[in-house]
C-alpha cells in the first residue's frame, strides 16, 4: 500500500533545487498553541501557497524564462527582465488558481513564497485544498513582538570615535557595514530618531542612494542593487520626505490585519512606528554612530548600532492595539509578515531582522521558515529571536538550521543596592535611584498591605487599585513581578504614598532598567525569601536602596538571561542544536517612537527581541568586509569563535540549550580559522532525510547536516557523524574533544591546509561510557591551529535501544527474530501492546459519477494509553482512482474545531497515517475520493494498538537479557488470529522506542 503520511500544516516548494524534481508538502502545527481550525473552516483570511517554485529557487522550466535562483555566493537580482517576466508568470498562475476557485487574492508572494492571501469560505477553503496545484491553505495567524553601551561590550569599539575595536580593523566607524542594506521586519520606525537620519535623497545617480521617480536605489557591495518604492500616508505622520540616504527603504503590510479585524487607531497605517519595538530593533543593528540618548531627561552617553555604516530598510507587519504597556492587543498577522519577508527580498536586503515569535517550535517549516529558507537562498542572512518562555527547557522558537536563532544575556548596566539592617544585600538595576544617593524607610511586602476588596495575589504584584493608602503611604514597597507592566506596580506604589519599591522576581528572569514612578531597585529571584523572612517577620523592619553596586561584587557578565527560551529544539526530531548563539539582550538602550513633531525617544528594553538584532548587525558588519559570504559562512563564524556565557557565581555556563554554541565575539569571528559550509541542496537533503518528502536526492540525517554544531537526539548506540570544514588559513589543525559519559574519537585528528580556501573531511564517533539514557550529554570539539580555536557544541541524548521502527508477519500464527542493539547492560522490559484488528470504518461504492466525488467523515475516539494509531484508505483499482487521506484532532465531538492535522495525499490510490502514542482524544478521519472511474470500491479503516488485543503476542525472552552496544534478538510470536490485518507494537523499557508490527492473515 501506498504510504505517503505527513503532517500537514506547512508546506514548502524547493524543487527549483532541482531540475525535474516534483514539489513537496510538509510539516506540521504546534499542539494546542494556535487557536484550532475547524474541519467545516471559517469564513476568514487565508494564505494560499501553490506548488511552483518562487523567484529566489527557480531553476528553469517554463518556456522563455530562464533560470532566476542565483549561483552560490550571489544574491538575488529581483528586477531582472528575467525575473519580472517569471512574477508575471507566477501572478498569472495565482490569478488562475484563484478564479478556479472563486476568490479574488487580497495580497500575492513571488519572492521568497509562490502563493496569495484571500478571503475564503469554507467551500473555497476545500476547493483550494483539492486544487492538485496547491500545497497547502494556511488560515492566517497572529505572531509577537518577542522584546556600558552593548557595542562596547562586544569589542567594537569605545569612546567618543568609536576606537579601539574591530570597527577600527574595517576601517573604522564610517566604513562598518557600508555598503549593507539590513531589512527589519518589525513594528515600523521612527524616521525623525537621529539613529536613522541622513542626508536628503537627491536623483543624482552615484554611491550613495538617490531617486530613480519614486523608488530609491542603491547600489551594494555586492555589485547588486538595491530597490525600494516610497509610500506616503500623511494623515498617518509619514511623507516621501522620511527617506534619506540612511533610511532608504519603509513601507507597510496591513491587509492581514485589517482581515482580523484589527483596530488601527492606536497605530498608524503607514511606515511609521507606534509601538517602539521596530525602532529598537532597527537602530541595535544598524543605527548611527554616537547618538546621545536620554531617558526621561536623564542622559546615559552615546549609543550606536552594530553596524552604523550600513543601510536600514524597515517593513512595518506589526502594530499596537490599546495596551501600549504590553503586547496582549497587539497584532503580527502572519499574512503580513510573509508579505514583508518577501517585499524585503524582493527590494534587495542582504541581512533580515526577525524578532518576531509564535511559541515554542514544532516543526521546521512554518510558513515563515520556508520562506527564509528561500531567503537565505537568495543569499539574505536572517537573525531570529528565540523566544522568551525561559528558563524551561523546550521553549525555544525558530527551528530551521538555515538562519540564526539567538538567545539572550546580559551586559554591565546601571545598578542599585538593597540593604537590611541584618547585613542582607542585593544588587540589582535601577536607573531611578540617583548615582551615589540613597533611600532609606519602613519596607513591608505588597501582599501584607492590599486593600480590602483587593484579591491578595494582585495585591502582591502591585495590581493598579489593590493596595491600601493607609498602609502603605510612607512605606518602600516590595512588588513581585507578574503579568502586569513593571511601571505600573511603581505607578500603584506612588498613587498610595509609597517612598520606593524594591521590585523581585518571582521565578529567574531578566532585571530590567524601567523609569518608575518612585525609586526602585529591581532584584532577581534567588534573593526573595531572604528578603521576604526579614519584611514579613520583623517589627519596623526598614530598608535601604543605593543609587550604585555598593556589594563590593562585580555582577558577573554576560549571563543568559532567565527569559531567554532554551532547547533542546523537539520540532521534527532533534538532530539541529538550538538556540546557535546569545547575544546582549538584557537593559538595551536605544531608539524608540514618537509621533508626528514629537521629539525622538530612547529607551531600555530586554527580551531575545534585542538580541537578535545584535547578530543581525553583525551580519551586516562581516558581509561590509566580505559582500559575498553566504549566510551559513557568517553563521558558521559566529558560532565558532563564541565563548561560555557566566552562571550568576561567575562560573563557566555550558549548557548548550541556553546558550548555543556561546556568546558572540566579533573580536575574532572575521578570522575563524574553520568555517563549516552548508546551502540549499544539504537544506533540502536534510528535510528528505527526515522523511518529509522525496526530492530525489541522498537524504542527510540531520546528526550530518553541515552545521557548526553536532547533535545526535536519539543515541541508541556507537555513531558516526561527518563533518566538511573550508580553512580561512593556513596551518595544523589539532582536534580536541571531550563529553561527558562518551568516547568520542575523531579522525582524522589532524588537518593541515596549505592555504585558505581547501576543504577538508573528518568524521567523529560516539560510543557511550558511563552517560544516563534518556538524559542529554553535552560538550565541545575544538580545533586548535596555533592562536586559533574552533570551537563546535556536541549534544547526545542516548537512548534505551536502536530498534527496527517496523517488522512484518503473515499467518494465523508465526513468530519473527527481531534484532536490536541495547543502549544499556542488563534485563530489558518487552512492553508488548496488540494485535489490534484493523477496523472498517467507511465501505465506499463508487458505482456513478467521476472525479471529485466529494469528502466522507468519520469521528473515532483514541483512548488514553493508546501506543500507536493507524488510519487507511485503500483502493480495489489502484490504476484509475486517487483518494486523499486527513486525520484532524479535534476538540470534542460537538466541536470540530482542530488543533492538528494530518495528510496523507500522494498521487496513490492508497494513503494511510501512522501515529505513535497519539494524544488521547477525538479523531476525525477525513476521506476524500479525489478521482475514480465508475464502478470502483474502497474502504476506510482504523486501528487503535493498546495493550491487550487479540490472540496471542508474546516476545521470547522478556525481559530480555542485553549488554550495551551488542546486538541482540528475541522472538515475537503470535496465534489464534482469524483472516484480517492487525497491528501491534513492542515498547522497549520505559522508553519512547518502539517496534511497530504488522501481520497480514490471508
């Protein structure tokens, strides 16, 4: 039988990789993050991807339009006649598919995604989903704004010049990342903030951008150029006059919004920021050099972005709703930021901001991820955020290994002091209570003082209305924080006459340099039961706060912060470590919004939003050096030349999953000595070797993806990974490797290179010692030539046995050897589930009629404890019928609203999805008989594998004697089947690996 099972809740087309390859779909939703679809799907706004390549990996094909996917090291020329004659073909075919279908597209892609965004019913939603030239129909989504000078820290440079770093190795700060566009998709930007402004735009053609009508031009380093069109909405505070040659590219994406029915009016339908968070990001990457910047009147010296020589262009996809003091009413409609991806592709960006999240990870191939992977194809080195759900580990956003997911940690920053009369101290952040100053006063906790109608756990988090004047006036509050802003717990604090607050963290978390309405020292958790037995149990208990770090400890730098979204990444295996690096991103100052004639604004922000643009910046920076660097040479270098973040007793942080592979160290990274290579066709190798979708090629599993990290997520036993790395220079390269609980070999354990530019091979092996199984090992390889290292993270998690995921039987009774390979040493449990007769739940007769014969539901309940769930359409006339398979769980069964789906839609007659231990709940399976010739007969079936069954399975022995590392066998028999199919599995342990079985009676 046909098996061609996928998840489906993204799909990707890269078979312009490959001359003659057919397109694939793929991927699959989070559990339970998105709002659930329904079967039966709304009215509402779409995304609808078709099957043909987009302009970044076209390879050819259609007559008279040449190739337009550029060669390895070039970016993309999207205003080629060339190209423009394949957009027109690609808007024709997305016109086409769109009558088809009854619609009239709202917003089209041909950059980076070939498809539209429409308003559809639920029968065009089931039209286009039947529509053989589609891959998938996407209802829109919302994603979220994730949010010493940090320059100085990373070694750029320093002082009033900028000097004494590596902006002085390129030639210092005028020449840092010029002739580098970075594109921010983002919230918009302030125009009028002197990190963005510049020289009038004039249409002299030279240099420097100029005007060519109403599109800016701007010839790269590169050779390329750039081009983007002005827009002007000057009821919306912007005018073709915001460009200038530091600014050259702004425009805005709304339909997707607007769609969702988004209420404009605290925002502005047009370049220009409303929130702060675009503003933020853009100037961390790119801003002016040597920008003063004051707070709420209070002056904290110079900023400047990480590449201050270089271009900014700004795509406005997100925008503020009523709340301005968090993002619960703000909108990221995914809709939008595809359109913004694209357009900045499109116009020529080298280097793509993304701090933009939707939760922890599921898959590799979002909607957004395919199309960066067309992006970094076309040459853009995109940055991402990795969330800010930390410290639990699995949080982490961003999946894909073709950009670069960052983390967050922090840098030195303004600090004040706690004191108790009882020798307590706590060194925190503040920038409210004056330098050298200090606050003394009564202290009592939030919780102890709330009001009378005040709910105690509100009052607690200085909730605005929960606390009592009487107990409070005079008094320096301790807040914990929570759920509200932090300034309006100070803001509450100073309503009731409070004196000052000490703000604390309830759980590890970043400390946050806020303008509060009363004095304040913000401290993290590990102080607050200390602080808390002292205030709740002391009589006239008083407090002290200092406008410095009086503790006589320097706080230790950089710590990844206990926001900042950690890995091990789960989405579609675990063979790619994420995050790759951290970056500043804690009590970042710079750029905000303002409105029309307003003065410009600064501010301090944290979150992975602001680290983000740090790499982002540097991307910028090393591609000013080297135009033609690929974004896996840039990542690659970043990676390499890191080092350990700090835990908060100043000790070396390894943990790979909050750090990647460490913090970045643009000091060393334009010389790494290594570099490990990697691009579209390894990319697309990868995602066949996970089983996604056949592109004719080699599959690599993902442990062998090119990547400067190595992760092996499921380790039963010995392995044996392969690595490439291309030499920036000569010398001997010597390997050093070392992680815990493994013997790791490596070889060969010597490279030499005669000159930069050679690529040498090398393999490393694994063999497990003495680690746990079911636990992740970490630790480091390293190459050494001289002063040089390289330096790459290795993550293992070994696991209870490799076994083979499937065996087959025939026969009313039979048995089977089944050989494994222990990862342990001992007596192995054989957890047997099944047999479980394969169940007909539909009994089609197709006896009239032809093609598109319409869609049959079945609702099936999947009880808990279930191992392994089989769903299957089979065909009697393979030849002449097509029949589509989607299985959706559902939220009951009154409502068919769904949190997954699954496809299984090959050109087969016969389709079937397999899940193992399937979350308990309602299933619908979803049968559609796509194509026929009259008469023709089909079925489909279930099968439910829980322990029990019928007949007789047992395993011989069990449990079955194993040593680690050496194969083994046991027996599987069975009896007292009557004629059917059946399915069983064999669990191995307490672990997750399982044996499917299958046996067949005549």
């Amino acid at each position: 039988m046909g098996r061609s099972s996928v998840r489906a809740a993204a799909v990707v087309t890269l078979a312009a990789l490959f001359s003659g390859t057919a397109t694939a779909s793929f991927g699959a939703a989070p559990e339970e993050v998105n709002t659930p679809i329904p079967i039966d799907s709304p009215s509402g706004r779409y995304i609808v991807l078709l099957k043909d390549a987009p302009l970044a990996t076209y390879e050819g094909g259609e007559s008279g339009i040449k190739r337009t996917k550029p060669d390895r090291g070039n970016q993309l020329d999207a205003h080629s006649a060339n190209s423009q004659k394949y957009i027109a073909h690609l808007k024709k075919e997305q016109q086409d598919v769109a009558a088809a279908a009854g619609v009239e597209p709202a917003a089209t892609y041909q950059v980076t995604l070939n498809g539209f965004t429409a308003d559809l019913d639920g029968a065009a939603v089931a039209k286009l989903h039947n529509d053989k030239n589609v891959l998938g129909v996407f209802a829109d989504e919302v994603r979220h704004p994730v949010a010493v000078p940090s320059t100085e820290f990373l070694g750029l440079g320093a002082g009033d010049a900028g000097t004494g770093g590596v902006w002085d190795a390129v030639g210092g700060v005028s020449e840092a990342g010029k002739g580098i566009v970075v594109g921010v998709v983002d919230t918009g930007i302030a125009a009028d903030n002197p990190s963005f402004a510049g020289d009038k735009l004039t249409g002299k053609r030279g240099s420097e951008p100029y005007l060519n009508r109403d599109t800016v031009v701007f010839q790269k380093s590169d050779g390329n150029e750039f081009r983007s069109r002005r827009v002007a909405a000057e009821d919306q505070g912007w005018t073709k006059q915001d460009y200038n040659q530091k600014l050259i590219g702004a425009q805005f994406f709304a339909d997707g919004a607007a769609a969702a029915g988004f209420d404009f009016s605290y925002d502005y339908l047009s370049p220009l920021d409303g929130d702060g968070h675009g503003s933020h990001t853009a100037s961390t990457a790119a801003g002016n050099f040597g920008i003063e910047a004051s707070v709420e009147g209070i002056g904290f010296g110079a900023i400047s972005g990480v590449a201050p020589a270089a271009k900014v262009a700004s795509y406005k996809a997100c925008y503020v709703g009523p709340d301005l003091l968090d993002n619960t009413d703000d909108i990221c409609a995914l809709s939008d930021l595809l359109a913004a991806i694209d357009q900045a592709v499109a116009d020529g960006v080298d280097v793509i901001n993304y701090s933009i999240g939707g939760g922890a990870a599921s898959t590799v191939l979002q909607p957004e991820d395919i199309s960066f992977f067309n992006a970094a194809a076309a040459g853009v080195f995109v940055a991402t955020s990795a969330g800010n759900s930390g410290p639990d580990p699995v949080t982490a956003d961003h999946a894909s290994p073709w950009y670069t997911t960052v983390a967050a940690s922090t840098i030195p920053t303004y600090e004040g002091t706690v004191q108790l009369p009882n020798g307590f101290e706590a060194v925190g952040a503040s920038v409210t209570v004056p330098f050298g100053e200090s606050l003394t006063g009564p202290v009592v906790y939030a919780g102890d003082v709330a009001a009378a109608d005040a709910a105690p756990d509100e009052a607690a988090m200085c909730f605005l209305g929960t606390l009592d004047p009487a107990k409070v006036a005079g008094n320096i509050v301790v807040c914990d924080r929570g759920v509200i802003a932090r300034v309006e717990k100070s803001q509450e604090v100073a309503a009731n006459g409070g004196t000052g607050m000490i703000l604390v963290n309830v759980t590890p978390a970043s400390l946050d340099n806020d303008f509060h309405s009363v004095p304040t020292v913000h401290i993290d958790a590990q102080h607050r039961a200390a602080l808390l037995d002292y205030v709740r149990g002391t009589a006239d208990a008083t407090a002290t706060l200092v406008g410095d770090n009086v503790t006589g400890v320097e706080t230790p730098t950089p710590q990844v912060a206990g926001f900042s979204s950690r890995g091990p990444m789960l989405a579609d295996g675990a063979d790619v470590m994420k995050p790759d690096v951290t970056a500043p991103g804690v009590a970042i100052l710079a750029a905000t919004h303002n409105g029309p004639g307003e003065d410009p604004t600064f501010g301090f922000k944290s979150g992975t939003s602001m680290s983000s643009p740090h790499v982002a910046g540097l991307g910028a920076l090393y591609l000013g050096e080297r135009p033609l660097a690929t974004p896996a040479e840039i990542k690659s270098a970043l990676m390499t030349t890191a080092y350990d973040t700090v835990n908060a007793d100043g000790s070396a942080n390894t943990d790979p999953f909050a750090q990647g592979a460490g913090h970045v160290d643009p000091t060393k990274y334009f010389e790494p000595g290594l570099l490990y290579l990697n691009g579209p066709a390894e990319w697309a190798a990868y995602l066949q070797g996970l089983g996604l979708e056949d592109f004719g090629l080699e599959p690599i599993d993902g442990s062998d993806l090119n990547l400067a990290s190595i992760a092996i997520g499921t380790f039963p036993g010995p392995q044996t990974v392969t690595r490439s790395v291309t030499s920036t220079q000569a010398g001997t390269f010597t390997a050093s490797v070392e992680v815990p609980g493994m013997d790791v070999t490596v070889e060969p354990s010597t490279l030499t290179f005669g000159a930069a530019g050679e690529t040498q091979q090398f393999t490393v092996s694994f063999t497990k010692t003495d680690a746990a199984v079911e636990e992740w090992t970490s630790g480091f390889l390293t190459w050494t030539s001289g002063e040089t290292e390289v330096r790459s993270p290795i993550v293992v998690y070994p696991v209870t046995a490799a076994a083979p995921a499937t065996v087959e039987g025939s026969g009313a009774e039979g048995s089977l050897d089944i050989e494994i390979t222990p990862g342990i040493s001992g007596e192995l449990p054989l957890n047997l589930a099944g047999l479980t007769p394969e169940t007909v739940e539909i009994d089609g007769d197709e006896t009239t009629g032809a093609d598109n014969d319409g869609v049959t539901n079945v609702l099936i309940e999947v009880p808990e404890g279930t191992e392994f769930a089989r769903f299957a359409l089979d065909s009697a006339d393979d030849a002449n019928s097509d029949l589509d398979l989607s299985v959706y769980r559902v939220v009951s069964p009154t409502d068919l609203r769904y949190y997954e789906v699954w496809q299984s839609a090959s050109a087969s007659a016969d389709e079937a999805v397999e899940l193992v231990a399937p979350t308990p709940g309602y299933y619908v399976l979803s049968a559609d008989v796509y194509s026929f010739t009259a008469p023709f007969t089909w079925t489909a079936t279930s099968a439910l594998v829980a322990p029990g069954g019928v007949g007789s399975l047992t395993a011989t022995p069990n449990p079955l004697p194993v040593t680690e590392a050496v194969p083994t066998q046991y027996e599987l028999s069975w009896s007292g089947l009557e004629a059917g199919n059946y399915l069983g599995v064999v669990r191995y342990g307490d672990s997750q690996v399982r044996t499917i079985v299958s046996v067949d009676v005549p």
